[in-house]
C-alpha cells in the first residue's frame, strides 16, 4: 500500500492543510508549505492533492465534518430545542483555540472563493446546510412563529453568531469569550428564545 493510501498519512496530510490554513493564512496555503507541515515530500502531498484549489476544498470539507459532528452530538445532548440552538450557536464562536482556528479556515475558505465558482459552489452548499439547522432549531424554539419570522430571527443569529467569530479571530483581546458569549444570550433574549 503507498503511503499516500495509508490512512494515517492521509490524517498527517489532513492536519498539515489544515494547520497551514489557520496558522499561516490563505497566501501561504502550497503544496510545499503543506509538505513542510507534514513532514513529507511534495509529491507525496501532490498525489493526494494536485493544486491548491483541491488543498482548499480539503480543508472546507474538514471543517464542515468537524462541524457536523460537533453540532450533532450537541443537539443530541440538549434537553430543549432553545437550549440545542443555544448550544449549536456557541459552538460555532471563537471562545477556544479551536474555535478561532475553525474561524481562520472559514474566513480563508471565504476570501478563497470570491471569483471561484467551484469553490463558492461548496462554501453555498455547507452555508446552506448550516441555515438549515438554525432554521430548523428556531422553528422547533418558537413553533408559533411565521416562516418569515423563523427565517429572520435565524439569519440574525446567524450573522451575530459568524461575525462574533470573524471579529474575535482577528482581535481576540477585545472580543474576549465572555463578550461573545455574552452577546449570543442577548441576542437570543432579543429575540425571545432564550
């Protein structure tokens, strides 16, 4: 079996695109940066992933499953819908070291697929997904709710909860973990689905 095969190194290579991503930024996401992660030869990562554009969609697809399994085990665990919202919105903040890594790779996928339309094609279909679960977790939280009204209050708390991140990822020392946590509750008492 090559390497290239073996699942942990698919897994090495999984990490070393992701690492670079997040910690070095979208200009210094390569082929031989990803390598140099890695700790293996160019052709190697070259094999797995022949362009850059393949090293984004790798690293987009990554955080969608990792995202997905999160908010999954979180509606699974949540007592109340409001609570499942609650919790699958947070999740999603740059409160953690892993939160605002996932917030760089988010925002770099993002900057990547502007004049892209392969990309921007991806970044919509996971984009989509994820407004269909705050969709879902506010229609279960305010059944009384209009379609119109549902569809509001979750971009709101979509835009409140992805900008938050975006902010605290570049700042994080004025948009510290308690003021985003802080600003989702209100936001959600707002709304009246606290």
């Amino acid at each position: 079996m090559s390497r290239a095969a073996n699942p942990q190194a698919a897994e090495q290579l999984s990490q070393a695109v992701w690492a670079v991503l997040a910690n070095q930024g979208l200009e210094r996401l390569t082929i031989r940066a990803v390598a140099a992660a890695a700790g293996c030869t160019t052709g190697l990562v070259m094999h797995r992933f022949p362009n850059r554009r393949a090293l984004l969609t790798h690293a987009r697809e990554l955080l969608h499953a990792r995202t997905l399994e999160r908010v999954e085990g979180l509606e699974r665990a949540a007592a109340t819908p409001r609570a499942a919202l609650r919790a699958v919105l947070a999740q999603g903040l740059a409160t953690t070291e892993a939160g605002t890594l996932e917030s760089v790779v988010w925002i770099g996928f993002l900057a990547a697929a502007v004049g892209d339309d392969e990309l921007l094609a991806l970044h919509r279909v996971n984009t989509r997904a994820w407004r269909q679960r705050i969709l879902r977790l506010v229609a279960a939280s305010a059944p009384e709710w209009s379609a119109e009204e549902v569809s509001t209050a979750a971009l709101v708390l979509m835009g409140m909860a992805e900008g938050s991140a975006a902010l605290a990822s570049a700042d994080p020392s004025t948009y510290s973990a308690e003021l985003q946590e802080a600003a989702l509750d209100r936001t959600l008492s707002a709304l009246d689905l606290s």
